[in-house]
C-alpha cells in the first residue's frame, strides 16, 4: 500500500504512468530501440555471439548507451535496473555481496549463487562482485542456472561484463560527478595502438563520499558509512584482427572506508508492554550511532589474467585463458557482548585493566541517550540482574563493556581453462573444455576487551596485551576444483534449434583450524568455545554434480521466438567452524530448546529449474516484448545463520531442505516517437520452503532474500537541440516488493531471555523472553532515479538525482533469532548532484 500510494501521488512520476509502459533493463531489447541505427543487440549468454531476440532464454542487457545514460558502473546498479534480481551489498563490509535472482540467494561465508565473467573470464572471489570492472561496454545478466556454459557458482545465474577493447586511433573519455554528503566519482580511460597488431587500454576508477550518518560518539563524526574506492585496469591485446590473439589484463584496486553499520532492533513483544522499543518492527527504526570504536574495513585487490584466441583454417577455435587473483580484507569494529556480562567481571589481574575500563566508561556514560530501549545505568551488569541500576547496552555501544572485533578474509587463487569451439557455419555447432582451480583461504574472527587503547589489527593478542583475545574463529581453507564441459546446438532449420550443455565438477574441499591451545581470560574456558567438545582436526571433504542445460527455441520469423529451457545448478557444500553444532546444542537446544540443527559440515546446494517464455516484437520494432514463466526446485538451499550469546559470537551456514519457486515476469519496451521510449518490467516470485530439518518449525515459510516482486518503470527522451547537441532526460523507478531475511517469519520463538529471566533478579516466566519476528520482513519501496543533461559528439553535462524521493528503507535485516531481534543497515538516501564527461 506505501508503494501504491507513493505512486500515485508523486507528481515526478506522472510522464511514466501516463506512458502506462514499463522497464530499463529488461529482458527484451529495449536498446533495439534506442539506438538511432536500429541495430540488434548482439550477446554472448550462450558463449557465442547472437542476436538477443534469438536467445532461447531471459536475459537482460545494458549497452554501452543504457550504462551511460543510466550511470551504471558495478553490480548494484545492474541489479537495480533488472527484473526479478535483487542485491545486498556492502552492509558489513565492502566484499560483502549477495546477489538473489528468481529466489535463489548467496549466502555469507559459503560460495555466490552468480557467476561473475569479465570479458570471458570467471572471476572465483565473492568479494570482486561489486566491484568495478574497468570501462564497461556491455552487461549481460542471465537468469537460471548458467553452471553448464559459464561455470562454477552460476546456480542463479551469472553477470557477463563486456570491456573496452584497444582502439585503432588514440582515444579516451572521462566522467566526473560531485553530490552531496561530498561524494565524489570520476572514471576515465584511454585506448589505442602500441604498434601492428597491438593494442592497449588504461582505466581508471575513483569514488568517495562522506556517508549519510553521524557517530554522535566519536564528535559528531561522518565514519559510519564513510568510503574511499579507486581502482586501475590495464589491458594489451596482441595480434589484433589475426587467426591468433592475445589479450593480458591486469587490475589493482583498494577500499578503505566504515563497517558495520548496523543497529539492534529488539523482537521481544511481552517486553514491548513495558518499552515499545523492545518490540519493534525494522521498518521503523530511527538509526543512530554511538559506538566508542572507530568502524574500520580495507580491501587490497589484484589480479592478472591472459586469454589466447586462436583460429584454425578449417574454422575451429581454441579458447584458452589463465587468471590469478588476491584479494586481502579485514575490518574493525565495536563488539555486541555487553549485555550477556562478557567484559564485567574477572580477578584476572591481566584482564583488570579492560574489566575496570567497562566500570569506568559506563559510570561515565550514566543516562547517555543510547538507542532504545538500551539504556545505560550507573553499573554494566544487565538490567534482567540488576533492574534498579543496571544497563541495558545492545550491540555497538558507546562504552568498552562489548569489546571489540577484528574480522580477516585473504583469498588467493588462480585458475585455468581451455575450451573447443567448432566451426559456426552449418546445422550443428559445438564445445568442449576442461577447467581448473585452485583456492587458497584464510578467515577470522577475532572478539576482543575494549580497554580504552583501540584495537590491535591481528586475530590473537595475549591476555596482557591492550586488547586481549578472549574469542577466535580462524580456519586455512584449500579448495581444488575440476571440471569437464561441453556443448552442442543442433538448428536443422530457421525456425527450430535445439540445444544441449553438460558439465561435471568436482570440488576438493580441506579445512583446519588456525586457533591456538589458549585460554579465555575472562572465562577461563577456551579461547574457541567449540574446543570445550574437542579438539579440532583437520577435515576435507568432496563435492560432486553433474550440471545438463537444455534449450529449445521456435523462431517462425525474425520478429517472434517461443523458447524453454531446463538446467541444474549447484553449489558446492563446505565447512563451518568446528565445534559450531555443540556450540549451539549446549547454548540453544538444551538452554532454551531452541529447536535447531547446524552441523560443522554443510551440504551441498543444487537446483532443478524450467523456463518458458516468448519473446518478440511488433510494429516493426517500434514495441519489443518477453514473457516467460520458471519454476524451480532448490535442495539444501545455503542459508547464512548469526548466533550471540554468553559465548560470543557464531557465523555458520545451514542448510533448507528443499525450497520451490516458481514466479512469471513480463517485459516491454515502446517507441513512443522517435526520440521518446518508455519501458516496464514486473517479476512476481512465489516461493516455500518445504522441508526444512534445520528449522522444522519453518515450513510453509518463504524463501530468504527474495522479494515477493518487483516493477521497473522507465522513459528516456533524446531531442536535438542543435547539429551537435542534443537534451537526454531519463527516469528509471524500481519498486522491491516484501523481503524476509531468514527462514524464520511469522512465528514466535524462545531466546536466550527466555532462559535468563526465570534466574535473573526479576524472576519472570520464561515466556515473558520470547522473541516473534513479524516485525521483521522489510517493506516494499520505490526508488527513483533521474537524469537530465546535454550532450555532444564530445562532450557532456547531466544533473542527476537517485532516490529522489528521499525514500528510508533498510538495505538488510539480519535476524539472531535465539538473540531476540535483528541486526539492521539502513539503504541509500537522496543524493543529487552534477556530472561531466568528454570524449576524444
């Protein structure tokens, strides 16, 4: 209903809904029709080059026009202008990115459900997903299971970046954008020839911005969603328009900026009598934030790749490319333990520095205007055990009490594949191709005591240190993949084609823990809680799949394409960090009977998904159409899973039973006139989770991260001005339907409160703690996006506005549920500013 009446009552969206048409990136050519020549958009989604309007499958393109007059550059603003697609990004930390297409999710600490491929090449970290690619020239997103064409973690689909290629003649441009809150963007490039044959092309990245929020803390500070991102790529592409060519790239990025910018909001309804704020609905929720420890995360990236096309005389070709990547991370940040009494008491004298330190800071701090319902009284130990004088803190707090954490992620890997392609003239073509990679990961997780002297940047410091080690998840990780791949089409006539892809993984996984033979100081228990069941060995483990793709396409005439496809996708399993399931049996199921399941190892996650669709055109052109209906089976979907307690915390990864989908979306594109078109799009995606032995009591629920819908609506006018200029004015507005962020919904559920009032000071019925998490699915909201601005062969101006309508969302909820409530982010605000750019 707010999305409906936003609507209908904004006047800036009147042009739109008087074109009654919709969307920008839609799986119909919309650029068909925007470029002037009227030429077919050609893609590469099936690794060959075709029209799009003949591609058996949904897929939704950006030409180097929409990527211009749009602004897209990385995977956020793919997302945004994609039906059916939906992104969560940078809400931790800037690798952080899980991208939902149709319903199936990536999950934190597991492997992407997309596949991300730059110019031809899979990229294997999670972590480049967001990230941008250099000077892009065309964007491909395909929905569905894509492993048997484009490879590892193509489950929901994959994002296919095209690049700007060496030019004949010394060229280049250059965008640079100011807006408010000082955020600053600029790219550039420059291409051209190095000698016969040879090319080259040199981009650059640069964006950094202030961030919306205040540290109220830390003097009123923007460092709670502050970012800096620059980034170079090169690229040399030798032998040029010969039978053989050799393309290098090399790109080297940094990110430095805020983490976790999240707060607490409390799902505890019998609480909420007393406070409302202890039963809050994440929608709305007035952010603020007062943590004492400056939020920190830098990212270090490079990588390196070589890709040979070779063309033999009888027409066949061989493709073969190797890539190296490292990618380094860590972040910094307040702690969330203050209110389980983690850092309160301890006769340790190496310890009695922090434990004095959290006294001392909350006397301080008495009456301080906190988040509610926390609340900070005149001693840290939680109001449940002292209601007259004690503090009720939530996470990220303004004293030392909830320590402080360190998180570390290095991934290094490099990969090869080599890769057939029969000649393309005739009735039958095909591919054959062998693929290798090799992973090497190291992560942690590092809670420490707040002494008042900041944080040491490594995963374990000795009880006498400034910032004592008191919890430790760190694991080395190797992972080896194989894989052997091929692909035929069969097009006996110009009307049918059919076609089929297999491919068969094998992924090698190894784990062993990084944790030292150390003690608690506070607890006087392990430094990891899982070693209290014993100790940890090293574990590997293999996954298997056989991933078949298969199309069929009726193209009567060059105007309509009826077409259906099925595939299987897959994920490989993994591991958690041992000890997890009797971490969590000890602290939920036998505290609280919490009624969950999490096993050290987690399994494997594959999908059987069906598409039918057409997609075609009338009016010669002038309006362009795709419909298509999918339906699509998930088994041992990944879920990512986020427990706090006494103990500290926990990230693992569960697995949902079985999950079914099955949604329809519809797109269009106009002409209205020549030089005015509009575009739509709706997808609607109805999911249920049908088995689920992690979390039986979840049945019947919904699938996490996928919005129930989503609708674009677009228009874009070109009018000449003069022979050289002409006036650009675009609108693009996205509206996300309802999102659930966990497999948990509706329902009501006993936490860790639950268990502590009956022995706490107020001596409450258990019941009195029970968490219900109806207020916790985000709401749908609109978007708006405009640009308007002037344009030359060589020059341009543009003033652009995204959100608008200033519209408060939330980027995400992280639900803990035996916590009682969830971890929010708040999304993007108004941010309107100016750009230039200039072409030679």
């Amino acid at each position: 209903m707010r999305a409906s009446r936003l609507l209908l009552n904004s006047s800036a969206l009147g042009l739109l809904l008087a074109a009654a048409t919709p969307v920008m990136a839609q799986d119909a050519p919309q650029d068909s029709v925007a470029e002037d020549d009227g030429d077919a958009i050609i893609v590469t989604a099936r690794r060959q080059n075709e029209r799009l309007q003949d591609v058996p499958a949904s897929v939704a393109v950006l030409t180097a026009t929409a990527l211009q007059n749009t602004g897209a550059t990385k995977a956020e603003d793919f997302a945004q202008l994609t039906p059916g697609v939906t992104i969560v990004t940078g809400t931790a930390e800037a690798g952080d990115t899980q991208i939902n297409i149709r319903g199936i999710n990536g999950a934190r600490d597991a492997e992407s459900s997309v596949a991300l491929v730059v110019d031809g090449i899979l990229k294997t970290n999670t972590a480049q997903l967001n990230q941008p690619q250099g000077t892009l020239t065309q964007v491909e997103v395909l929905k569905g299971p894509q492993g048997a064409l484009y490879g590892r973690n193509a489950a929901a689909g994959a994002i296919v970046l095209q690049t700007q290629k060496p030019t004949d003649t010394l060229t280049g441009a250059l965008r640079a954008s100011y807006a408010n809150e000082a955020t600053y963007e600029a790219t550039a490039h420059i291409a051209g020839p190095l000698g016969e044959n040879v090319g080259f092309v040199l981009s650059g990245y640069y964006f950094s911005t202030d961030g919306w929020w205040r540290n109220s803390f830390l003097n009123n500070s923007k460092t709670v969603d502050d970012k800096e991102n620059w980034a170079i790529d090169g690229r040399v592409m030798v032998g040029r328009g010969t039978s053989t060519q050799l393309d290098v790239k090399a790109r080297y990025s940094e990110f430095h900026g805020a983490s976790l910018p999240f707060n607490a909001a409390f799902h505890l309804p019998l609480f909420g009598a007393v406070n409302p704020a202890f039963y809050e609905d994440v929608n709305k929720h007035p952010f603020a934030f007062s943590n004492n420890i400056r939020a920190t995360n830098d990212q270090e990236s490079f990588d390196v790749s070589a890709k040979l096309d070779h063309e033999f005389s009888n027409g066949m070709k061989l493709v073969a490319w190797a890539l190296y990547s490292d990618v380094k991370q860590d972040l910094v940040a307040d702690g969330t333990s203050a209110d389980f009494a983690r850092y309160i008491s301890n006769a340790d004298p190496a310890v009695n520095s922090s434990v004095g330190s959290c006294f001392s800071s909350t006397a301080a701090l008495t009456g301080f205007p906190v988040n509610q319902p926390g609340f900070i009284g005149q001693i840290p130990v939680p109001f449940i055990f002292a209601p007259a004088t004690g503090s009720t803190f939530g996470p990220y707090s303004p004293t030392t009490c909830d320590g402080t954490q360190y998180q570390l992620r290095e991934q290094t890997d490099y990969s090869a594949e080599v890769r057939l392609l029969s000649d393309s003239d005739g009735p039958l073509s095909w591919q054959l191709g062998a693929y290798y990679l090799h992973i090497d990961r190291k992560t942690g997780v590092s809670l420490g005591a707040d002494t008042g002297q900041g944080v040491i940047k490594q995963l374990y410091n000795a009880p006498g240190s400034t910032n004592p080690t008191s919890l430790l998840l760190a694991d080395k990780f190797r992972t080896n993949v194989y894989a052997a791949f091929g692909s035929a089409e069969w097009k006996p006539s110009d009307v049918f084609s059919g076609g089929i892809a297999l491919r068969y993984d094998i992924e090698d996984r190894a784990a062993s823990s990084l944790v030292p033979n150390a003690v608690d100081p506070f607890t006087g228990g392990p430094i990891n809680p899982g070693l209290a069941f014993g100790p940890f060995t090293p574990k590997n483990a293999t996954f298997k799949q056989l991933q078949p793709k298969v199309t069929l396409s009726f193209h009567p005439n060059d105007a309509l394409n009826l077409y259906a496809n099925w595939g299987i996708g897959f994920k490989s399993g993994g591991f958690n960090n041992q000890g997890s399931a009797a971490v969590v049996d000890q602290n939920f199921n036998q505290f609280i009977n919490a009624g969950v399941t999490i096993n050290d190892q987690y399994r494997k996650e594959t999908s059987s998904a069906f598409e039918a669709g057409v997609k075609g055109e009338v009016l010669d052109g002038r309006i362009t159409y795709d419909l298509a209906a999918y339906y699509t089976r998930v088994t041992d979907m990944q879920l990512f899973e986020f427990f706090v307690g006494s103990f500290g915390l926990l990230r693992v990864v569960s697995n949902i039973d079985r999950v079914d989908i099955k949604g329809a979306e519809a797109n269009f594109s106009g002409r209205i006139v020549d030089g005015w078109k509009v575009f739509g799009s709706f997808n609607v995606t109805d999911s249920e989770i049908k088995k689920n032995r992690s979390r039986p009591y979840t049945v019947g629920n919904k699938s996490p991260y996928t919005a129930d819908w989503t609708i674009n609506l677009g228009s874009e006018i070109t009018a000449p001005l003069s022979d050289n200029a002409k006036l650009l004015f675009r609108a693009d507005y996205r509206i996300t339907g309802p999102t659930w962020f966990h497999s948990v919904q509706d329902q009501e559920r006993p936490t860790l409160f639950s268990g502590l009032l009956p022995i706490s000071a107020l001596a409450l019925p258990g019941v009195v703690g029970n968490a219900r998490f109806d207020v916790a699915q985000r709401d749908a909201f609109g978007v708006l996006n405009l640009r308007a601005g002037i344009t030359t062969p060589r020059y341009r101006i543009a003033v652009f506005a995204d959100n608008l309508l200033d519209r408060q969302y939330i980027s995400e909820a992280i639900p803990a549920i035996e916590f009682g409530g969830s971890f929010i982010t708040p999304g993007a605000r108004r941010l309107i500013g100016v750009e230039l750019g200039a072409s030679f």
